[in-house]
C-alpha cells in the first residue's frame, strides 16, 4: 500500500493519495458549494432541477485537479440533457465513478466501491470513468458486470452518443478510444468551487515516464485552442470568477493549435488581461518544457501568482534517467535559479517519488539534498506503485515498502524543518488574501495568498467571502500561517 504525504501549501492532489502528515493544510476545496453553473446558458439553468430523461446521477471523483475538472464538465454535459444531480448514490438512478489509477491504492478504491453494487445495483445504471476505465477497459464488466458503462477520458467527447445508447437500454457501453486529437470541450461545466475556475488547456501526456500510466490512460498531449481557452475565460469573468487555474499534466508544453500560435507565457500574459480576472494559476509544470519566458511573464504581470508546481521525482541524475524524466539533477537546479532569479519571490513546490526501483541510499541522499538546495514551500511524497503498461513494470530491483516507507519519513521530516523556516521568515508581512472560507470561530476567516499558502485570520468585517484583503503574519506553522486583517 503506497502512501504519500504533502506539507505546506494547499493540497495539490486530493483522493490519489495524498496525507498530510498531520499538518494543517487548510480548508478543503470538498467544504466549498457553489449554485453556480457556467457558461452562461439559460437552457443548462432551467434543466438543472427538471428531470427531461427521468433521470438522476451521481458522481463521485478520485484522484487530481484534472479529474476534478473533468467531472465538472461531465456533470455539464448530463444537466444539459435534463439529469439532475443528486447527493447520495442511494437517490441516484445512474452512478457515475470518475477514476484514477497513478497508484495501485486509488485504483483498488474503485474496485471496492463497485463491489458495494453487487447485490443493490440491480436498477441503476453503474459507470466507470477516467483512467481506472481506461486500464481496465472491458475487463471491468467481467470483474463487475453490474457496470454498464466503461470510459475513459480521451472519449468524453462522445459522451452524448454513450448516454443515449444508456438511455435505450444498452447495457455495456464504452469508450476506450484514446488515439485521438481532440480535446473536451462542453457548453456547459459544472463547477464546484464558487471562487477557483479550472480550465484544461492541454490533455494527454507525450512524456514517458517509466513509472506512470498516464500516456496510456490518457492520451497523446492534445492542446485546446487559444481563442476557446480565452472565450471561457471571458464568460467564467462575467460570471464573477476572479481566479482562473490553467490545468494540463504538463501544462507549459501547451502548443496553441490555431493559426495565432501563442506560446504558453503569451497565454498566461493575455488570460491575466481579462477584465474581472485576478489570479492566474497554472499546473503541472514540467521541468524540460519550463523556460525563462515564464518567469519573465510573471515578473511582468502580478495577477500571475508566485507558485510554480516544478516536480522533481528524485535528486539523482541515475534515477532520473531511469525513469525518463529528460533532465539531469543540474539541469532541473538550473530551472530553479531562473525561478529564485525573479523580481518577486515564487513558491516553489514539488513531487517526488521514493524507492524506485534501484534507488540506493546514495540516490536517495541525492534526493534529500534536493531539498536543501531548492527549498521547496511544500513537497508530495509517494512511494513508488509499479503500474501496469509501465516501463519500470520490467525493471529489477524493487526497493522493499519498508524502505519505502523510511526514505518518505525522512524526506517528510526534512522538508517539516524546511518549510517551519520558511514561513518563519514570513512574520511581519502584509499580503495579500483571497477569503474563501468562515470559520465557525467568531471573526475568524481563512483564505489563500497568491503564492498559495492558506492564512487563518481575525477581522471585525461582517462579509468578507469572494473578496481580497491584506493580512498581517502574525504567527506561522509548518503548513499555515495565521494573521489579521489590515486596512486595504
Ligand atoms: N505530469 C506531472 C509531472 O510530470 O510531474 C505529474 C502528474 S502525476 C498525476 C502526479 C504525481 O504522481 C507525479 O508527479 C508523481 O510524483 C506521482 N506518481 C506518478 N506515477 C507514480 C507511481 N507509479 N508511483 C508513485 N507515484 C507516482
Ligand atoms: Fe506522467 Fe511523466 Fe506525463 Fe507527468 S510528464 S503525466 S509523470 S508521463
């Protein structure tokens, strides 16, 4: 069983595995409800409640931000043709699972709340999504025949044709398609989150890492086009988003389609001009494709926040050959002093795997050197899960869990000493918040500062929910810091 843990900023990944070292990590993106449906569309609205097919779904997600986004706009495309949404799998006449598979532990999760079906699923509709269906494909239906949809997420996109065969009674549906250049786009998305807006502006993975099964779950990279990208922007603007999160499991390798060619720093620069629009993130950054064109950028325009998502997966040079990430230890640290070069200090956080296979305690030190040198505001740690059609699946020299586990608790210990100093030497400052939680604590409110990290603080205001604020550090933790709010 592979456990991870990530301290510091908030929680980058949610269900694929992440623990937080009994840190604080800030309020859940899970405790944020929004009414709120977009892009604007008076039809989406009004069949948001009616039941036009009778129908009603549940889903539930596992796994990364993208997922999450994924599911928002596959609850789109269903409210579009007249589901309702409902809050337990018990109301629901069709259960819709959006999966994740990057350790065995979330993929095993999948499986076991199938098997909550066996006997009562009889008169719902069961469907498996994302990258659990895409592994599996159709040996899902024989370990789990109540399933009667399989998908996985480079298919989306026939999504309608898939429900109405649903709709007609069909009972073993796929889309394990995952050859394709298409992207996902939907009129309508269902978001979650009233404050944050995410946007998939890349899809797929052209990398091959050796341990992870995203190419094959996922699909070759495919990039939206600009012009989409910034339409939505445009429309979440009007709808009173005021943060945008640009998503993509390498989300700098973005290739702009269309005629405009925009390189990915252009893009940051004109998603931050929309009007309404006052925090620009963006995540994962791949170290090979990251340049200084992006610092430049966000030396130049503050609505790009300071937090850059850099994954290392290991110090040494010998592990990262062998797992394929196409950069040295030197040259991922040359990526760092372009970052700590910028006219403003960036967050820098990252991923590491531990005990891949053939990592000796040489290799590790390396990677706990790492740590040191490119101070990191906050760490995922994973053991390494072999996958199936992996690479590293062939590789010999499995390190035992024991190790495993020993390396992730020094790495976790090192970067709990790292990050206390860290945010040490932010007492005294003024930054600036954005408040998205109350606490139940009279005159206590929590909220994110554009380098990510979430604030706990006081104030005598009555509404402060949705707006910016400055906070004074008045005290700070390992994962948090604590403050009050100032005039402004
Ligand atoms: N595309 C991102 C990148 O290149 O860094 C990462 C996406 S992956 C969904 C998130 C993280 O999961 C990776 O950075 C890696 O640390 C971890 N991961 C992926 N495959 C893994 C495996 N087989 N075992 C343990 N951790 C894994
Ligand atoms: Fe997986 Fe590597 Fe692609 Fe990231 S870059 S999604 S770790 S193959």
């Amino acid at each position: 069983m592979n456990k991870a843990f990530d301290i510091g900023v908030e929680s980058l990944s949610r269900n694929g595995g992440a623990e937080t070292a009994g840190l604080e990590a800030g309020p859940s993106r899970d405790t944020v409800h929004s009414g709120k449906f977009d892009p604007t569309d008076v039809a989406a609205a009004k069949s948001f409640g009616e039941t036009a097919n009778g129908g009603t779904f549940f889903l539930e997600t596992f796994g990364c931000q993208m997922n999450d986004h994924d599911s928002e706009k596959v609850a789109g495309l269903l409210l579009s043709r007249g589901y309702r949404q409902v809050e337990t799998p018990e109301a629901a006449r069709m259960i819709l699972y959006n999966t994740c598979s990057i350790r065995e532990k979330a993929a095993q999760k999948v499986f076991s709340r199938l098997g909550e079906y066996r006997e009562r699923g009889a008169d719902k509709i069961i469907g498996v999504l994302g990258c659990v269906a895409q592994q599996e494909g159709q040996d899902i239906f024989k370990r789990a025949p109540w399933v009667s949809l399989v998908c996985g997420s480079a298919s989306y996109r026939k999504l309608p044709e898939m429900l109405a065969e649903l709709e007609a009674g069909n009972k073993r549906v796929t889309g394990l398609d995952n050859d394709t250049d298409e992207t996902f786009e939907t009129e309508i998305t269902r978001r979650d989150n009233p404050w944050r807006a995410y946007l998939t502006i890349i899809e797929g993975c052209d990398k091959a890492c050796a341990y992870c099964v995203v190419p094959h779950t996922r699909g070759p990279e495919r990039s939206r086009g600009s012009e989409s990208i910034l339409r939505e922007v445009r429309q979440l603007a009007e709808l009173g988003y005021s943060e945008v999160q640009l998503l993509g499991q390498t989300v700098n390798s973005y290739v702009d389609p269309t005629t405009r060619h925009m390189k990915f720093s252009d893009l940051l620069l004109e998603v931050a001009q929309v009007a309404g629009i006052r925090r620009v993130r963006f995540t994962t950054s791949h170290p090979r494709d990251f340049g200084a064109d992006i610092v430049e950028a966000i030396d130049r325009e503050s609505k790009l926040c300071d937090h850059i998502h850099l994954p290392v997966q290991s110090g040494s040079t010998k592990v990262l050959r062998a797992m394929a990430r196409t950069y040295t230890r030197e040259e991922y640290l040359e990526k760092i002093a372009l970052i700590r070069g910028a006219k403003r200090a960036i967050s820098i956080t990252t991923d590491i795997i531990v005990g891949f296979p053939g990592e000796t305690d040489e290799d590790f030190a390396e990677t706990l050197s790492m740590l040191d040198e490119a101070q990191y505001d906050g760490v995922f740690g994973f053991k390494y899960s072999p996958r199936p059609n992996t690479p590293s699946l062939a590789l010999n020299d499995p390190i035992p869990e024991e190790v495993k586990g020993q390396r992730l608790a020094m790495i976790q210990e090192k970067q709990r000493l790292i990050q206390t100093a860290r945010n040490l030497a932010m007492l005294g400052q003024e930054l600036d918040v954005f408040v998205s939680n109350k606490s139940r604590r009279e005159n206590q409110w929590s909220g994110h500062t554009t380098s990510n990290r979430v604030i706990s603080f006081s104030s005598q205001e009555q509404e402060l929910l949705g707006s910016y604020v400055r906070v004074k550090v008045t005290d700070s933790g390992t994962g948090s810091l604590t403050g009050t709010h100032v005039a402004g």
